[in-house]
C-alpha cells in the first residue's frame, strides 16, 4: 500500500438533528432579591449559562440522535477530529491521518497525551470498541447508518444486518495509538464525519465495568477526553452543568471553567431569564425578535437544518395518494410563515434538499435554485386546489381528517397553528387536528409509524446533498413515511457505491435528479431552513456557530 498524502484538516462535514422546546416559571416579587443575587453570582462567574429547549436524550454518542445530546457530548468529547471557526474538519484525538493512493485505507495516528479523566490513555481500541457499538445490531443505533450508507466503512452493512460479526468491521487498533479504518468505496468527506458524535470513542473497560443500562445516566457513567466534564447530571434534567478538564490535552486554549445549561420550553421565559442574567445566551421567536431589533447583543446565524411535513403515506390511504400530499404541500404559504411567525431570518424553502449548506464540484449551493420545483412545490392556493380535486376524484371522497403532531415548544404551536389555519383555508373539506406531544414522543412516534402528518425537522450530519437524500432510500431509519422507489434507490446507489462516486460532475447531476423524484411525489413538504437569532451577552465571545452537526462549539468562548 502506498500512502501519498499526510492528512491534517480537510472538507466541511457533520450532523445533525437540532432541537427545540423550553419551560419555566415566573419568579415571585417576594424571591426578587435572591433572583437578583443569584444574577450577580452567575454574571460574575467564569462559567457560561446556556438556554436548550428540549432535555437531554441520550449521553451516548452511538444512542443519541438529537442536536442537544451532540452539542453535551461533544461539549466533553473529543473524536479524531474535530471542527475550526469555519466548520473545517482538524486534528483533535488523531494528530495525522495517512490516506492511501486508492482512498480505501485511513491510518489515523492518535495523541500520545490523549487521556480520559480516569487517567487511563485514550487508544485505538476506545474507537474501535465505540464504532463496533455502532454498527452491533443489538445497540439498535438509529444512526449505524452512517457508517455504512455514508461513512462506507468495510463490512459494515453486514455487520449492521447480523450477518456478519462486529469484529469484522473494517476498523482495527494496530498498536495503542494507531487506528487503521478500511472503506468500500472512497468517500470525499470522510474525514468530515469524525467529528460526528456516533464515531467518538468510548473506553471499552470503563464501560464493560458499568452495570447494564447505566452507562450516561449521571457524572460517574461517563468518561472526559474533551475540554469539559460532566459535573451534575441526571436523564432528563431540566438544568446540569459541566466543569472544564484540566487533564485535556489543549486545556490552555479552553477559558471557560465551565457550562450551566437550563432546559427552557418558554421562549418567553427565556428571554426573561436573560434579561434577568440568569442566562448568557438564549434563543428567541417570532415577536421577540422584533422587539430587539438593533440590539447589540442579538446575533442572527444560520442554523442549517430543514423544517419540513412527513406524511404517512404508507398507514393512511388518503396520504398515499400523491395528488393529495402535493395539495397539502401547496397550500402552504411558506413566505407568510418566516415572515409572520418565525420572524427570526429562518427562510422559506421549497427544495427536498435546504440551501446554503452543500456546494458543489463548481462552488455554487446545491439549492440556491428555490424555483426549481416551482409546479409542485409553491405558495399557491389555486394550484393546490387543483391537485386536491385531482386526489379527490382518485380517492372517492371529499372529506378528509388528518392529524398533525408536533413537539411542545412555543414556536413550533404557533407554525402548526398557521398550517392548519393556511391547509384548512385552501383545502374545503380538508380539517387539521393538532396533537402536541414532549419531543421524545413525538419522535417515538414517527419513528414507530404512529402519525399522520408531523411537522418535523433534519439538520445536516456531514456537508453533502446525501445527508438529506440518503433519508428517502427505501427502509432508511428515518424515511417515517416508509416511502419506496426502486429508480430513486438505484440513483442513490450509482452515487454513494456505483457509477459516480470518482466523477463528481456527473453524481452531482444525479442527486439533483434523485431531488426531482422527492419533490414530484412529494415526499415530503419543505417549509423552511432554520436560523437562530440568539440573544447573546457583549461580555461572551467566541462562541462557534455551525450549520452542520454540532451546531454550537464551546471550547474557545470566552467570559470578560
């Protein structure tokens, strides 16, 4: 094997899944005092207090499957590489990674002064043990395909259907401090995915030493190899903390000594909090944005991930129909619901695959194009009409019910609120019931089929069109609507495994191709990409805001 190039840095990649939700209390006149000296505390602490809206899921990064859970884990994680200020994959456990002449082959050479906080050595091992994890069919790991759809990684497929043992994954330790990863096929952007949470390492002695279940459910069920550590704890807590890692081998660039983190549902409790300055950064909606209009310490980033309506077209006939999701999908005003609901520079979105997150062979966005689906994918109340006459005649009636889950959190109602409000309007004889659920349910729900219509969202895991598309192959993990086309999987296939994965002009003509299938059946119905406008305090800087995978970085903030 000949090794021809020296890998330290490359390609934008990652994931995701964020979240949404909060909740809270208003704070009695009587508490005001303590409220006020508890504020002085915090503000003058070097520890930085973070607004989530949805509780922890997961703290295993091979089980997690939400922005929340990645952005903790990789708060005290570290993988083999990690992401810069402009979302680049760079060194952070692998120090240099040897690529071999035919891209199949990476050797990634780990840090020697790579510990987890039990003083125990961070090895090889640690990532085969996490990567086995994976892809054992007994971990159920919704995400195990991104080793093998994705990260192509040897065996995996195999493994991952029970067909072949863990151990046969192509991944080995060769000594303590070297990792060798074969590949089906080449990948572009796999150095991209390692700092994507379902590749972190997990001590594998640590973990065996835990009783079954435990593992992640509280301070002492956790290792440290990253800038921070878990300090307080519990499954679904709505506030835990962490504190910075003085063993990490780049501790001297971490300023922090430490996170507080609080659940919050209530966007408007939420920005009471930090008006407050119980909180340093807070996420806020529709006309809260408004009313801090030019303010300073408001910053507007994008968040990258897809706001979008699942229909279960395999469990509710009228929903297999096609001329029917297409009128549900054009009976929405997409334009009215950023600019009148959401009002935090989130934008409308007409493409299966969001915009400003992929580029291509040329440099161009992927989606720039918002037109390009214009005749089945439009703010049009006409052309949705027509499509429901169609579905109606195909189906033999002219009623229909449908049910829309969705999660509890503030912003969320008030989009549902609208859809139901702008399909009911558009669609005579078509009624909308709302189902609000805790965000673990609901996504239990899609996930088991257990829905109708849901509004739902995808963040990009790595920096490619796939990330999206790869969701629609038949039996995906996350296709909820079960939806099947044997020409759209074969031109995926042609892409991630077949005719074009060295010809990157001509695989990117496929996927816009694979799109079209997508959007001409309707799939799905995009709604909108997704921004934060983030309230943020003037004395904090250097926190990283990235559209794919982890959406916010720590480990370089600072607290003046």
């Amino acid at each position: 094997m000949k090794l021809v190039k020296q890998v330290g840095a490359t390609l934008l990649a990652g994931a995701m899944a964020f979240s949404l939700v909060g909740c809270g209390s208003s704070a009695a006149p009587a508490s005001s005092a303590a409220s006020a000296a508890q504020s002085a505390v915090a503000a003058a602490s070097n520890v930085l207090n973070v607004m989530v809206e949805v509780e922890v899921a997961s703290l295993d990064p091979q089980i997690a499957t939400d922005g929340t859970s990645f952005e903790v884990i990789a708060d005290y994680t570290d993988g083999l590489m990690q992401m810069d200020a402009n979302g680049k994959a760079v060194p952070a456990i692998a120090e240099s990674c040897d690529v071999s002449e035919d891209g199949l082959t990476y050797t990634f050479h780990l840090r020697k002064d790579a510990n987890w906080s039990n003083g125990e050595a961070v090895t090889a091992d640690d990532f085969v043990f996490g990567w086995q994890r994976a892809a054992d069919p007994a971990t159920a790991s919704e995400y195990s395909y991104m080793l093998s759809d994705i990260g192509q990684i040897k065996n995996a497929a195999a493994v991952i259907a029970g067909e072949k043992p863990v151990t046969d994954l192509g991944v080995k330790a060769v000594d303590e401090k070297t990792l060798e990863v074969t590949l089906e096929v080449p990948v572009s952007y796999f150095l991209g995915l390692m700092y994507f949470p379902t590749f972190y390492p997990i001590n594998r002695s640590f973990y065996e030493g835990l009783a079954t279940g435990t593992f992640g459910t509280s301070p002492e069920t956790v290792l440290s190899n990253g800038a921070f550590k878990v300090e307080s704890y519990e499954p679904a807590a709505l506030s835990f903390s962490l504190v910075k890692n003085p063993d990490y081998y780049d501790a001297a660039k971490v300023s922090l000594d430490g996170l507080n983190y609080q659940v919050i549902k209530d966007s408007q409790q939420a920005f009471m909090s930090y008006q407050n300055g119980d909180l340093d950064i807070v996420k806020l909606s529709g006309d809260q944005v408004d009313q801090v209009d030019g303010d300073p310490e408001l910053k507007v980033v994008g968040a990258g991930y897809l706001w979008y309506l699942t229909m279960n077209g395999h469990d509710v006939p009228a929903l297999a129909n096609a001329n029917m999701r297409l009128a549900l999908s054009n009976a929405v005003n997409r334009a009215s619901i950023v600019e009148d609901v959401v009002k935090d520079g989130s934008v409308a979105t007409y493409t299966a695959v969001p915009p400003q997150f992929a580029t291509g062979p040329d440099g161009s966005d992927f989606s720039a194009d918002q037109t390009r689906f214009a005749e089945v994918c439009s703010d049009d109340a006409e052309k949705a009409a027509a499509y429901y006459k169609k579905a109606c005649e195909e189906l033999g009636q002219d009623s229909f019910t449908f049910e829309l889950l969705l999660e509890d959190q503030t912003e969320t109602q008030n989009v549902a609120a609208v859809l139901k409000e702008q399909i009911e309007g558009a669609l005579p004889g078509v009624s909308i019931n709302l189902k609000v659920e805790p965000k673990k349910q609901r996504v239990e729900d899609i996930q088991n089929g257990v829905y109708e219509v849901c509004l739902t969202r995808w963040g990009p895991d790595y920096a490619d069109p796939m990330t999206y598309l790869g969701m629609w192959i038949t039996d995906n993990n996350n296709n909820y609507g079960l939806w099947s086309s044997k020409d759209y999987d074969a031109i995926i296939a042609d892409c991630t495994t077949g005719a074009y994965i060295t010809d990157a002009e001509a695989r990117w003509a496929a996927l816009y191709d694979a799109e079209k299938i997508v959007m001409d059946e309707a799939v799905i119905a995009p709604l909108y990409t997704k921004a934060d406008a983030n309230m943020i305090k003037a004395n904090i800087k250097g926190i990283e805001f990235h559209p794919v995978a982890l959406n916010r970085v720590y480990k370089n903030a600072t607290k003046g």
